[in-house]
C-alpha cells in the first residue's frame, strides 16, 4: 500500500473529535451513558412508570370515579351493572375490571352516580329485599338493636348456604364484627354447629320480617302486620278499627302504635279514637 496514502488516513483520523461523555471523560465511558440514561428516564412527580398506564388514581381524575376497589368506573358502567343484576333478582355486584365485590351500601355512597338513576335504584333493591327474605334481609337500626357483636349498619345480608346447599341457620355482618348471628331473630349464635339460644326465635322472626300495613285508611298504617303483646309476647294482628287492642292470652290493652299501655298512651292527650297517635311509632320488637 502507498505510504502516502496511509499517512492521509492517519492524519483525517487523528482530526476527528473525540466523543465525550457528560461527566467530561474522553470516550463517553460507562459513568457517562449511564447518565444519560438516568436523565431520559426521569419521571416527574405522579407520573407512571416506563411501560405502565397511570394509576387507579390517575384514572379516577380524568376517566371516571374510583369504585369500592379502588378501579376508575363511570357511573353509566356502575348503573347497568346494577340494573343487570336486579334484573337477574340479585345483588351480587362486581367490580368490571377486577370482579372484587361491591356492597350495595359502597355503591350508593359513591360520588358521581346520578340521584335519579340512583333513587330509582334504591327502590328496586328495596323491592328485591323485601320479595326475597329467603335469601336478603336488610339489617338496620330499626330491626337490629345495638350490642358488641353487630351494630345498625343498615348493610343488606345475603345468606350463606351449607356444603349440602341448605341455606345457613346463621350469619354475619362481613362489614361489623365477625361475631355470629341468627339469620331469623338477630340473636347472638355460639358455634357454628350449635342452635339458636333464643327460646322466641320463631316468634321474634314474624315480628322481623312480616310486611307493613299499607291500608291508607288504617288507623296504624306504617305498623308491622304484627305486633307482640308487650306482657306476653303473644302475637296480634292488626285488622282493623281502634288502634288500641287487646290480648287475648292475657287480656293487656296497649296501643298497637307505641306499644304503650292504653292508659300513658292516652295521656298524652289524644282522644282514644284518634286516627293517630301522640308517640313515635315504635320499632319491630325484638326480645
């Protein structure tokens, strides 16, 4: 090869800049790239990994709101979710993306959902509660009195069935304490394998689940069909006529609105046939 020629390459290869790297090293070395790298990775602050879409967070600010499970849902998804499911007679709510269970009472809580989309929702699982005490029942304060194992939550209760598919004679509140429960009359339950301690319990789950008078001419409309004698716990249904009644087993006269004796009931200076009545309406009897 010609010398010259060797010299001419030599001489355009020794012109050529040498490479840098940002920490000034000649050659770009490895302390250099990997700086680099570490500044075209920065992330701001929130801001998602490399790879990664943004947050459950994230997405609950521009695409929606976060559901119980902490998914980014639209209220649209949330009421057809809700409505395919009372059309199916059950509230057994699920998360679209997850499938985590949603409680009824988590969705109606929910920023977002429109209210007459939800009022009309409320509704239908009132219904639905009512129509299926075999398998709903609502506790709330009204029904469930306030002890250490499950206060008023107003959650709604499914029940559990056995591993024969017999449904349980006890639950609990998954949203109170994990104390048991009898499904029919809310007592207290022991072991799973024992039998409900209330001696009233069938008497005490009429009194819990029986309908309300909805006669608009009935002197105790808004009452539960059935009330308990206060003295003997015999059961009375309401016909119609005076809102005073009268025992039959021990001949008690009480009003069937507050429950009061007929006597302090018309102390308070309410004509006896009066259509209504002085006191607040007393809650479903539970003993």
């Amino acid at each position: 090869m010609d010398s010259s020629g060797e010299r001419r390459r030599t001489r355009r290869t020794a012109a050529r800049p040498a490479r840098r790297g940002q920490d000034g090293a000649v050659g770009g070395g490895e302390k250099g790239r990997s700086r680099r790298r570490s500044v075209s990775t920065a992330r701001g602050p929130g801001a998602p990994e490399s790879g990664m879409g943004p947050t459950p967070e994230q997405r609950g600010t521009s695409l929606g709101f976060l559901g119980p499970c902490g998914h980014s849902v639209q209220p649209g998804e949330v009421v057809t979710l809700v409505k395919t499911c009372l059309d199916k007679e059950s509230l057994d709510l699920q998360c679209p993306l997850c499938g985590a269970q949603w409680e009824w009472r988590e969705i109606r809580d929910l920023k977002g959902l429109p209210e007459s989309e939800l009022s009309a929702l409320e509704v239908r699982v009132e219904q639905l509660v009512q129509c299926r005490p075999d398998l709903y029942k609502m506790v709330s304060e009204e029904q469930m009195p306030e002890t250490p194992w499950c206060p008023s939550c107003a959650h709604i209760l499914k029940r559990a069935s056995e591993s024969t598919g017999t449904p349980r004679l006890y639950t609990q509140c998954p949203r109170c304490a994990p104390h048991l429960f009898c499904w029919e009359c809310h007592s207290p339950w022991g072991a799973p394998d024992s039998t409900c301690p209330n001696a009233s319990c069938a008497v005490v789950a009429t009194l819990l689940s029986c309908p309300t008078v909805t006669d608009p001419l009935s002197q105790v409309r808004g009452c539960p069909l059935f009330r308990a004698c206060p003295k003997c716990h015999a059961l009375i249904l309401h016909h119609s006529g005076c809102k005073y009644v009268c025992c039959k087993s021990c001949f008690y006269n009480f009003c069937f609105i507050c429950l009061e004796s007929s006597k302090k009931c018309r102390e308070a200076k309410e004509l006896y046939f009066s259509l209504k009545c002085k006191k607040p309406r007393a809650a479903r009897q539970t003993f």
